[in-house]
C-alpha cells in the first residue's frame, strides 16, 4: 500500500497559542483517516498547512512523496476547509461550470458528480434554495470534480440535522469505495467511527494515537461484570485468560477481553468461586470511551 502523505515534526505556533506541537503521521492510499479532537485541539490548522494556507513553525511534509504543496499536488488534492461557497442566484450546475473553469478541466464531468452527492434532478435549481445539507453535498460535488486521488472534509457534518448527517455520512463510505483516500477532520466520535478505518487523536494541538481504529478498541469487545464483594471479585481476573486490562466503574468493573468468551461461562466461572455476580453484561467497546480515557490522561 503507498503511502500518500507523511507529515514530520508538525509545528505551529500563533504568538502566545501553540496551535499545533510536533505532529507526526503518515496516511496510506485507499483509508478514511478521522483526525479526530475537540475545537481547539488544532485539526484545522493541520489541515490548512498540509495544503499550504498556512505557513508552518517547524517540521515538513511530503504529497505522494513530493516535499511540501505545490500548485501540481493541490490538483491531486479536492478539500472542502470551509462553509459552502456559490453563487446563490446560479444553478448547481452553473456554479460547477465555474469551478470546471478555474480548475481548467472539461464539463463532462458535472452531471456524475451531481448524481453521486444526489442531486442531479436538482442541478438547474439556485443555489438558494438548497438546504444547508444539499450545499455540503454539492461543496462535494465540486471537490470530487477533477477526480482527485484525496478528498480533505473539516467538520462536513457541522449544522446538519440528524438525516443530512446521515447522508454525508454514506456519501463519505461511497467515495471511499472508488478508492479514494479521505481526509476528515471532526470532533464527533459517531462520526469517525463510523466511517473512518484510521485514527489520529489531537488535544491542545499534540498528536495522542495514530493507527487503525481497531487498534484503538479490543476486538472482541468489553464485559461489564459486578457483585457484591468487589474485592472478592476482582482478585479471581488472574485466572481467567480471557481477561485483559479493567476498570472499576461504580459497583462494577468494565474489562477488555483478549478472546472470544460466552457471557454464560463467565457466570459458571464466579459460581465455582462462590461468587454471585450482580451484573453481567458484554457489549462492543465505543470509541467515545477510549478517546475520553486518552485525552484525560494525553
């Protein structure tokens, strides 16, 4: 798998604020990275020097082994870094007439891309009258345009309701199936877990994890178990191999598991030890969870 962007020693100091610290990553071709922290945490101001709107501290970076931005490697690249911007009184496609004019390239690609973002039945409509989820979906309409090999979102979901969040959200997993690679910052933990096969968490503008998202979370989820003798309980873990790292949480503790297990030889298990359990419960670990745990410790 090639590697599209390595980024090395990021850094990006406004005066007093510290904006970015020494980011390093790599993304590879094909993957949806999440860049993924809280407002403030320093994503866009990643992003906005990785396509060179602004100017860096410290550290370098290389497109498709390319050092820096060049106007070559911003051809091969489609972003949408800010809230959608057309001609409110032209049509979509209009507006992407224009955009086809400044990249210098062909109309014939209009009409696919408005029927990939769903709105080719709506193409000689104003953009006016366009909800606000329909102007994201035609921003990326005219990001994917020139057919570019990475497509960089910040925050592509802001003020959407939960059906134009829905919508972005598949739009993003069907363009990722072409093979394109996906860039997109966020700070919405359904969001990137849900589309994103990669990770990188930033907080106060420090890089905490890069890698896959499975990598982040155990693979064969965590089980929530308590009793009334907590001590008791949590003494009998060693034997059991299935068990990995845990956490008390209230009367119960929440256990990573390093194996596939049955919940009901879970209780065979304690009742041989004379242990009643309380509560039982195995479930999927959630990113939210892992994010949280590492950016209070980060």
């Amino acid at each position: 798998m090639s590697e599209i962007l390595s980024v090395l020693h990021l850094d990006k100091k406004f005066r007093r604020i510290h904006a970015v610290k020494d980011i390093s990553f790599t993304v590879q071709k094909g993957n949806v990275y999440g860049i993924l922290g809280p407002n403030g945490s320093g994503k866009s101001t990643t992003l906005g020097l990785l396509l060179g709107t602004i100017n860096p501290s410290g550290g370098k970076w290389a497109w498709f082994n390319k050092s820096g931005t060049s106007a070559e490697t911003l051809f091969r690249i489609g972003a949408i870094i800010e809230q959608p911007n057309f001609y409110s009184y032209l049509s979509a496609e209009q507006n992407l007439k224009i955009v086809a004019n400044i990249k210098k390239i062909g109309y014939d690609q209009i009409d696919e891309k408005l029927a990939l973002v769903g709105l080719l039945a709506r193409k000689k409509d104003r953009f006016s009258t366009y909800s606000l989820g329909m102007k994201q979906r035609l921003a990326i309409a005219s990001a994917m345009l020139a057919n570019p090999e990475v497509l960089i979102l910040d925050e592509p979901t802001n003020g959407l309701d939960p059906e134009g969040i829905i919508q972005i959200r598949e739009l993003i997993k069907k363009i990722a199936q072409t093979g394109t690679t996906i860039l997109l910052a966020s700070h919405l933990l359904d969001e990137v877990e849900k589309v994103c096969s990669h990770v990188i968490i930033l907080k106060e503008g420090k890089s905490l994890f890069c890698g896959r998202v499975e990598e982040l979370l155990s693979p064969f989820g965590v089980m929530e178990i308590g009793a009334h003798d907590l001590i008791g309980l949590s003494s009998c873990f060693v034997e059991f191999s299935a068990f990995g790292n845990y956490k008390q949480v209230g009367n119960a503790f929440e256990i990573e598991l390093k194996e596939a297990i049955d919940p009901a030889d879970v209780n065979a298990f304690f009742m041989k030890k004379g242990i009643v359990l309380t509560h039982l419960l195995k479930r999927n670990q959630k990113l939210e969870q892992q994010f949280i745990d590492l950016t209070r410790h980060g």
